[in-house]
C-alpha cells in the first residue's frame, strides 16, 4: 500500500504542474480565445491527475467513484462553460489575436 | 494530517493568487470572468487535496458543490450580464 | 398525459417503462454517490430520484441518441487519451519562451444529428489538442485553434467518426434489440 500512496503523490505532483501552466497560460496568452485553450485543457488534466492520485491513496471504492464523478461534473462544466465563453466573444466580434 | 497534501493546496492557493492578476488586466469582461472560472477548477482541487491531507470527507461534498456553483457562475454571466449590458449599450444608442 | 407523450415519441408504454427504469438505477447510483451509505438520507433521495427521471423523460425524450456499450468502451481510453495530449500540448506551449502560438479559425460542417450527438461533439472539441469550439450554427461548427499548422481537420473528422460509433449512428439496425 505504501508504494500505491507514493504512486498517488507522484500523480498528485505531475497535476500540480498542469494547474500552474494553466495559470501561466491566462496570465501569458495574447487573446481570450487562447487563453481559454490554456485554462480548459490544463485545468482539466490537472484535475484528472488529482483524482487518480487521490484515487490511489483513497480507501474505498465509493470515494474512488465519488472523485470520477466530481471530475466528470467539473469536466462538463468547463466545456460548456468555454464553450459558451468563446461564442459569446465571437458574437461581439472580438477578433482573436493572430500571427503578424 | 498530511502536509504533503496541504502542501500542494497552498501551491494551487498561490495559482489563483497569480491569476488575479488577470482581473486587474482584463481588458473584458470575459477575461476577467475566466480568472474566476479558475477559482472554481482550483477551488475544486484544493478541497480535494484537503479532504485527504486533513481526513475530512466532508470537504469532498463541499467539492461538488463548488463544481456546481463554478458552472452556474459562468453560464450566468454569459447569459446574463456580459450579453444584457451590451443590450443596454444599444438600447442607449437607439434612443 | 401519457398517451399524448407516448403519440409524439413514438414509443410503446413498455418501451416508456423500460426506459424510466434505467433512468432510475442511474440516478439511484448518482443519489448513492452524493450520500453514501445513510439509510435515512433516501426519505429525501427516492422523491428526488423520481422527480429527475420526470424531468429528464421531459427535457431529453427517449430516441434522440442510443449510447452504444461497445462503442464507449472504445471511446473512453480515446478520449483520456487525447486530453492528456492536449493538456501536455498546452504545458509546452505557456512554457516555451517563444510564442508556440499561431491561431486561426476554421469552419466544420458535421453530418451529425442535432440532439445529443452534436452537443456532445461541440463539447469534446474543447478539450481535444489543439481545438476549440466557439460557435455552432445549424450543423456547422466554428473552431478556434490554437496552431494552424496542426492537423485539424483529420482530428476533427476522426473525432467525429468515433462519436457517431458512440452514438449507433453508422449501424442503426444492431441496436434495435
């Protein structure tokens, strides 16, 4: 059990670096429309990573099942979320930033 | 307790710390309704990260309330605020 | 009520039985989930679970889009897949010191049914590599990339033969049973 716990840490940590280069990606991109790209993505596998490794070190299945489904809530959410962001930036013609 | 865990909560604290600064930058709206969109994922992390590290299963349901909430959240201000006050815009434009 | 429910879906009432029926173990799971074990915490949960099914027979009547078993059991690891390559995709690009970026927006017009299929396709675009949707029109879809010089069409088009597979749409007769 002890490797399994340390096998979640270490998902655990991989995570972390996905929510910090999320935050970069807000923080860094040019336009709206990528910086949703950043916040979506990373933020998503970010909280993958989380739950399996909270999954590994969890000591029930309900709490498992319980970690997948708040992942799968949040997973909907932020699509449509993003989704609905980026439709009603294009409606108000903000033009996403481009190659020069 | 496990510091390990709390340890990596503060990390996810200091993310949305950083993105702040997207709300004082903006330049819209939406930009700056993102950066909240990022407290409800890291919000949703963090509880998860302390339910374990402090051995407290309930902050698991207070995790899937913030997953609620930070959906409900974005598709309000979509629907609501960002479109209404740009129709108040036009409508003063009309008139 | 019924009658009148049962004329405008096409469904015979054993149909409508059968699928409240798998409507309710699925919420019944959902309502196990968010409360655990507590006996005393389905006095609230079995009206609740009745409630959604009413509602969910009323927003997403039957026939608007057949999970196939097979089919996600194939799409799954796909998809874990893919958004893992599109979170690790994103990481390279916020850390590169460059600006790994050259956007542009691309136009997609999808054979897909509306209803289920299509939502669940302008969904999963968002968290592909590369892609995002930001508009739907009818069935054509507007996506925002994020690096012009990827392969979006062949990713696009590969998803959405696989959400079809998910959905029976290619073979519509094998799952009739």
């Amino acid at each position: 059990m002890r490797i399994l716990n340390d096998i979640g840490l270490l998902f655990i940590g991989i995570g972390m670096l996905f929510f910090i280069s999320g935050t970069i990606g807000l923080l860094r991109f040019p336009d709206i429309y990528t910086r949703l790209h950043a916040m979506t993505k990373a933020d998503n596998v970010g909280l993958g990573l989380l739950v399996l490794g909270l999954s590994c070190q969890a000591d029930s299945w309900q709490t498992v099942a319980r970690l997948i489904f708040i992942w799968i809530l949040v997973l909907i959410a932020s699509s449509a979320s993003c989704h609905l962001v980026a439709r009603s930036a294009l409606q108000k013609n903000i033009q996403p930033w481009s190659r020069p | 307790m496990s510091f390990i865990h709390i340890a990596f909560a503060l990390i996810l604290l200091l993310a949305i710390a950083a993105g702040l600064f997207r709300i004082l930058a903006g330049p819209t709206a939406a930009d700056r309704m993102m950066a909240a969109q990022l407290f409800g994922t890291c919000g949703v992390a963090i509880m998860l990260l302390l339910a374990e590290g402090m051995e407290s299963p309930v902050l698991l349901d207070i995790a899937l309330v913030f997953a609620i909430l930070a959906a409900m959240a974005t598709i309000t201000f979509v629907r609501r605020a960002w479109h209404s006050s740009e129709n108040v815009g036009e409508m003063n434009e009309n008139t | 009520m019924i009658t009148n429910y049962l004329a405008a879906h096409h469904l015979r009432l054993a149909d409508l039985a059968g699928i409240a029926a798998v409507r309710f173990v699925i919420f019944s799971t959902v309502w196990f989930l968010l409360t655990g074990s507590e006996m005393k915490s389905w006095l609230v949960g079995i009206p609740a679970v009745f409630f959604a099914v009413g509602l969910s027979l009323y927003l997403s009547p039957p026939g608007c889009g057949k999970l196939s078993f097979v089919g996600g059991c194939f799409f799954i690891p796909f998809f874990l897949r893919q958004s893992f390559l599109s979170g690790i995709d994103v990481m390279r690009r916020t850390l590169s010191p460059q600006r790994l970026i050259n956007p542009g927006l691309v136009s997609y017009t999808t054979t897909l049914p509306p209803g289920a299929p299509l939502i669940f396709f302008v969904n999963t675009i968002s968290l592909l590599p590369g892609t995002l949707s930001a508009d739907l029109q009818g069935n054509t879809v507007t996506i925002h990339t994020i690096d012009q010089d990827l392969p979006i069409w062949t990713n696009i088009q590969n998803l959405e033969g696989r959400i079809a597979v998910l959905f029976n749409q290619h073979e519509p007769k094998e799952n009739n049973l």
